[in-house]
C-alpha cells in the first residue's frame, strides 16, 4: 500500500519515492499543496478502487494515516 501511495504522490508532486515514509506529514514534510493533495485523493480512490469523503480527507495528515485508512476503508473490507 505504502509503495502505490508513494507512486502517486511522485508522479502528482514530484515528491521522491524513497521521500515517501510512513511518518511524513503531506503539508510539512511534503511540501504537497491542497490541489495537489486533492489530486493524491483522486488517484489514490482510482487506484485502490474506493471513494474517501471529504470530510475524512481533512483528518488524514500523514502517509500513515492514509496508509491505515486505505486499508481499513470499509469498501474495502468487504474485498
């Protein structure tokens, strides 16, 4: 999941992969902007076959806990 992630926000921000660690903050460490992020979103809903609410992007600041949510997204946990 980590590895997918971090291929999107490389190809949507030109963050290095490598840059792309669980503990990184989008904003702080990033330097990922909200259109950017808003693009993260989109592609990662695409990629994992899933839709995130807005409501719950705001709450999600780091890779981990976009990672974790990823996973435990309950239209995923029916897969």
């Amino acid at each position: 999941m980590l590895d997918g992630l971090a291929e999107i926000i490389n190809e949507i921000a030109g963050v290095a992969v490598e840059d792309v660690r669980m503990g990184a903050r989008f904003t702080e460490d990033l330097d990922i902007d909200s259109l950017s992020l808003v693009e993260v979103v989109v592609a990662a809903e695409e990629r994992f076959d899933m839709s995130i609410p807005d409501e719950d992007v705001l709450g999600v600041r780091t890779v981990r806990e976009a990672v974790d949510y990823i996973v435990n997204a309950p239209s995923r946990r029916h897969r």
